[in-house]
DNA sequence: TGCAAATATCTAAAATTATCGATATGAGTG
DNA sequence: CACTCATATCGATAATTTTAGATATTTGCA
C-alpha cells in the first residue's frame, strides 16, 4: 500500500535518477528499496508479485528496473469494490 | 471479500429471514456462516472485526446480529486507492 | 426462572506471509 | 573477459493470519 502510495507521485517522494531524468516509467527499484528501508530481496520480491498480479509495470533500462503504478488495472480494482 | 460480494445483493444471496422480511439492515450473521461454511466462531470474528474496521453496519434485531455493507466507507476506500 | 437459539469471546493449532541473508543472474564498462 | 552494480531467486525462520472447538454471554420465550 505504502509503495503504490509513493508512486501516486515519484517526482514528490523520490529523486531524480542519475541517468534517466524523467519519471516516464516510474522509479527504479534500488530507490523504492532505500525508501521502504527493507532489504533488497524483500523489495525485489514485493514488486516481482506487484508486476505479477498486474499492479504494476516494470520496465527494464540497461540494469536498471523501474515500476510505475498500472492505473488501468487499479481502476478497475477500485470498481470492483463498489 | 466474498462477504462483501454477497451482501452487494442480499435479496439474490440468502434467504429472507423467518421474522424480519426485508433486508434494509442486511443480512443475519446465522446465514452469512451457512453459506461461507466456516464455523460460527470464524465468522463472528470476521462479522465483528469488518465491522469495527467500519466495512460493515451491524445491527441488532433481538437476538439477531444484522450485518450490510457501510456504502460510504467503501467509496472512500476505493477513492483512496486511486 | 430456566431453557434454547444466536452471537461473542478465548485459546490454541495449522497454514500462510513477511522478511532476510546468501547466492545467482543479467548488464554495462574498462 | 573480469569486475561491479542492479536485480532476481532460494532457503530458512519469525511473525501473523486463519480457523475451529470450547465456553461465555445475550435474548426471547415457555
């Protein structure tokens, strides 16, 4: 919940990153870990199940794995509860 | 959530009650364990800790516990996760 | 008042989830 | 092609959740 939370808004909870300057496909992953201060393979993990279950993207740049919230699939969630 | 699916519907989902014939306050906590086929005590548990989390209306007729959906918790909720 | 029906609470076990460290894999770079 | 950074996967353990049986409480009724 927190995470989809932060990438509501990237620009607002994470910086920039060093290579890549716009948020297009969300936040990388390293960045999320640092946030969340959990480790590395329980992040990896959450998000792994996060693209699976199809609340999120990923996108892989070079070595670099960035997520970005899959709003049409949140939309529908939040339909569905109605 | 199934609960929650069930009593979107009560009308198509359970039996009208012996004595109170209409389901303006939901559903009776006797027919909600039935159709779940969980034992009482589970679902009492379940029942109590929707409803202290606000997801449900609890309402008691005699020796009835009465349980339907808190509309405006869940529209909130759904919002929220946009 | 005493019994029966409906629900609630307590306690405990089995099952699942959260989380991590270690290790493996993928990708860029000198 | 060796090295390093980023991410992924594996295996294990701690913590939480699910669920039920036993028991308690509440309420209507004979």
């Amino acid at each position: 919940m927190q995470i989809m939370e932060w990438l509501r808004e990237p620009e607002k909870n994470f910086p920039p990153h060093k290579t890549i300057k716009h948020f297009n496909d969300g936040v990388c992953a390293t960045y999320i870990q640092e946030k969340a201060e959990l480790s590395q393979s329980t992040i990896s993990t959450y998000l792994s199940n996060m693209e699976k279950c199809g609340l999120l993207i990923m996108t892989r740049h070079g070595k670099w794995s960035y997520f970005k919230r899959n709003e049409a699939v949140i939309t529908d969630f939040a339909k569905y509860l109605l």
